[in-house]
C-alpha cells in the first residue's frame, strides 16, 4: 500500500483534531460538570502530578484510540462483506 500525501494530510487532521478534543474539550466538560456537582477537579494535579499522570494523558488520547478502534472494525466488516 502506497501511502499519498491525501491519505498523510487525512491521517494527520484526525489525529490533531482527536489530541485536541482529548486535551481540551474533555478536561474543560470534567471541570464543568464535576463544579456543577459540586465537586473540585483539579486539571493541574491530574496532568502534572506523579502519581496520577496517567488519568490525564488516558483521557487526552482516549478520543484517537475509540476513532482508530471505530475506524479498524468498520474496516474489518467491509473486508468480510467484500
């Protein structure tokens, strides 16, 4: 499989578009909505702290993987039907 510069730029804009979702939008509706609950939800102990890094960087990729998850199953019913 030859891989063109439409398929690269195509590629890229979904993982830009999926980090940013993840890194921004996710963090800021948790922040909302555990506020409105009132629940305290702090982005800089999540992202910055030793012990809990993971949870951040989990949520911030968790929208490229469920995409690329979405993305391989829709592929592997057109393979079978095909």
């Amino acid at each position: 499989m030859i891989v063109n510069n439409r398929t690269l730029a195509r590629e890229w804009l979904i993982l830009v578009s999926c980090l940013s979702v993840g890194f921004v939008v996710v963090p800021l509706g948790l922040v909302v909505l555990s506020r409105s609950r009132g629940v305290t939800f702090d982005l800089h102990e999540m992202y910055f702290t030793v012990h809990d890094w993971w949870v951040g960087w989990l949520l911030g990729l968790c929208p490229y993987i469920l995409v690329q998850l979405v993305r391989s199953l829709a592929w592997a019913v057109r393979t079978l039907r095909g």
